[in-house]
C-alpha cells in the first residue's frame, strides 16, 4: 500500500465534500431532540421516536435506493442524495419561522435523511472504487476515517456555542448548507462520464435486486462475519449512549460541559488509529490487523459499567473513550477497504446500501431495547449488560481460512 502521496484532484473535491458534509451534521448533532423539547415541548416518547423510529424507517425506505444506485452514473446520484438532505432540512427552519413546526415534520425529516444518508453512502463507495486504483482505497479510506473523528471532536462543541447564541434551529441551517456546498464540491470533481468499469446501464429494477446486497455479503465468506460482528458491536455501542447520558448527568452529577469533554477528547483517538492503519497493514498484513484491532475495540466498553463521580469517573470515561476510539480508528478503514476489495464494481452500492440499512435498523432496535432495560435495570448495569455481550463479538470476526480467500476480481453477473 502506498502513502503519504496525492490521490488526485477528483478526490480531493470528494475529500473536501465529505468533511463539509461530516462537518454539518455534527455540528447540528442532538438539535432534532433539542427542538422537540425546547420548542415542541415533546415528552419522553416523542425524543424517542425522533431517535428510532426516524432511523429504522429511514433505513427501511432506503432498500429500494441500493438497487436504483446501482445502475445509474454515481455523481449525479451524490449530488442528487445532498440535494434532497439540503431541502428536507430546509423546511425545518423554514416551518419553524413560520411557527408551523410539528414533530410530525420532525420525523418525516429524519426519515428522508436518513434514507438519503444511506444511498449517498452507497453511492460513494461505488465513487470511490471507479475513482482511485485498488492500492489507494486503504489511504483514502484511512482520510476519511480521520476525518469523521476530526469533525466528531470539533463539530458538537461549535454547535453548543451555536445554540447558545442563535438557538437549535441555526445548527439544522448549517447542516442543510453544508450538503448544498457538498454537492457544489462533487460537481467539481469534473467529468461527464465515469469509467467505464463503474457504470451501468439503467433499467427496470428486478425484485431480485433489492436483496442482491444481502445475497453477496451472506455468501462472502469474510464479508458475513465482518456484517454480523459490526452491526452487533456499533448497535450495542450507540445503544449505551443515551444510558450513560443519563448516569452521568443524572445520579453521577456531572455538568453538561464535563460530559461533552468526556466524548469530545478521545475523538484524538480515532485520529491517531486512522493515521495508523495504513502502516500497521504494511506491515502486518490486512488480516492480522482487522482481527487485532476489531477483537480489541471490544474489550473497553464494559468499563463503563465502573463509573463514579468526579474527577476520577470522569477520566475513566476518557481512558475507556479513547481506547475504544483507537482500536476503531484503526478497524474501520480496513473494514471498509477490505469491503471494498471483496465486492465487485457492479454490486457495490447494492452491498453498501444494504450494510448500512442493516446497521441503522440493527442500531434503533438495539437502542430501543436497552431503553427498556435502563428503565428495568438501571442504566448503570443496562450499561455492564452491553459491555458483557461486547466481549463476545470477537467471535463472529473472519478466520484466517477465510480472509485468505481471493478477493473479487471481476464484475459479478446481475441476476
């Protein structure tokens, strides 16, 4: 794998626009809630909603997307994906100036954003794959993966100071822009066609098509244990978050700044991790590194069971964030290359599209679920519970057996 060298001015738009992108979202990062309780004074049961329910029908509504992705010429798609997030997020600001905001519009929002999400996701990968020869996916990979733990530590923080002086509503304007700017960065990524190896002529979708991605990854020997063990581990990792949220600034006392410090500051981690990856992989081998680094990230969580107040709780949050922040840093680029490598040109917004609608449905149940069990439990052992069944994802990570199988090589037949 080669380093440290220019990919090209076509990714650098492609860069540029996922930073502009990421950079967006995690600024307006929480403001959906925010609203429903600051503005709609919505209960308990309508944040909740707003969290689930918005996700899991947007992941649902985005199955269709992977094959309709799939055979059409990617950029337009991208610009198109940022397109429909840029107006679905408009109309928030736009019904709330308007004072005919509801929560309704709240969750039809999320939705589409969501939906849209994924497609783009899809979409981009397949981008990637036509943009950058196959030695260059792991350092684009790990420059993306950097990227989103960039923007992760200084996005929230800036969007705080936002809602302090201009309200909720000013990040989800911010957001909407950013996706505008992002599509005007695709454009100029220039070209009216794609190689030749990444189009497809479209047509009239197949009802075969919608479960094409299922079928590839269930029959990829590497490819179905690497989708189990993340949609486990990132559903049961997301599904802590609103637990230690309420542990932390509920029984343990600590101020709203302490718990954003303490998710903000191990986001150096990811940094760190991504930078990482491509060296590790030279010099260990892709294997050895994904299994490593994804059996490790698995390890930390159940600290968090462990948490006391004051100071020393809350730099065992940090050391427990930053770990597990690492080991992921490291793990995701390659997951993604390795995703990559395995799927040909031809099913590889399908395979994305449904990686990702199965990680967003599996993320909202898992969420919803260990709601429940916060309530029954508490959240502190609700917290140990999904730490405890972390330790167990290693499992479904790929034998060597089966990472050592050739990668696709050649468009796969449409069937």
């Amino acid at each position: 794998m080669r380093s440290g060298h220019r990919l090209g001015r076509r990714f650098g738009r492609l860069w540029g626009a996922y930073a502009t992108s990421a950079l967006g979202t995690w600024l307006a990062f929480g403001a959906f809630p925010l609203i429903a309780v600051q503005v709609l004074h919505a209960g308990p049961a309508g944040v909740a909603a707003l969290a689930s329910v918005g996700s899991l029908v947007g992941a649902a509504a985005a199955v269709p997307l992977g094959p309709w992705v799939e055979f059409r010429p990617k950029r337009p798609v991208l610009m198109a994906m940022d397109l429909v997030r840029f107006g679905a997020l408009l109309t928030v600001p736009a019904a709330f100036a308007l004072g005919v905001l509801t929560l309704v519009q709240l969750l039809l929002v999320s939705v589409t954003v969501a939906a849209a999400d994924i497609a783009f996701r899809a979409a981009s990968g397949a981008y990637l794959k036509t943009l950058l020869p196959a030695e260059d996916l792991l350092v684009a990979n790990s420059r993306f993966e950097s990227t989103a733990w960039t923007t992760t530590m200084i996005g929230p923080p800036l969007g705080g100071v936002a809602v302090g002086l201009l309200g909720p509503v000013a990040t989800v304007v911010a957001d909407a822009v950013s996706h505008l700017i992002s599509a005007l960065l695709i454009r100029g990524t220039g070209g009216d066609h794609e190689p030749e190896r990444g189009r497809r002529e479209p047509g009239r979708m197949r009802a075969g098509d919608l479960f094409d991605g299922w079928r590839h990854i269930l029959a990829d020997v590497t490819l179905r244990p690497l989708f189990f063990n993340t949609a486990l581990f990132n559903g049961l990792v997301m599904a802590t978050q609103p637990l230690l949220a309420v542990l932390m600034l509920g029984p343990l006392g600590f101020a709203p700044w302490q718990y954003g410090l303490a998710f903000a500051v191990p986001s150096v981690g990811g940094l760190l991790g991504s930078r990482l990856a491509g060296p590790l992989v030279t010099r260990f081998g892709q294997y050895r590194v994904l299994v490593v680094s994804g059996a490790s990230r698995a390890v930390w969580p159940v600290g968090l069971a462990f948490i006391g107040p004051g100071t020393g709780g809350l730099l065992l949050v940090i050391g427990v964030e930053f770990a597990l922040i690492f080991c992921c840093g490291v793990f995701n680029p390659v997951c993604t290359t390795n995703r990559l490598e395995r799927t040909a040109a031809d099913r590889v917004a399908r395979t994305l599209s449904a990686w990702a609608a199965t990680s967003k449905a599996a993320t909202a149940v898992l969420t919803a679920l260990w709601g429940v069990l916060g309530g029954l439990l508490g959240p502190r052992t609700a917290v140990g519970l999904a730490g405890v069944l972390l330790l167990a994802t290693p499992l479904l990570l790929p034998h060597r057996a089966a990472a050592s199988r050739p990668l696709a090589e050649t468009p796969s037949e449409r069937s």
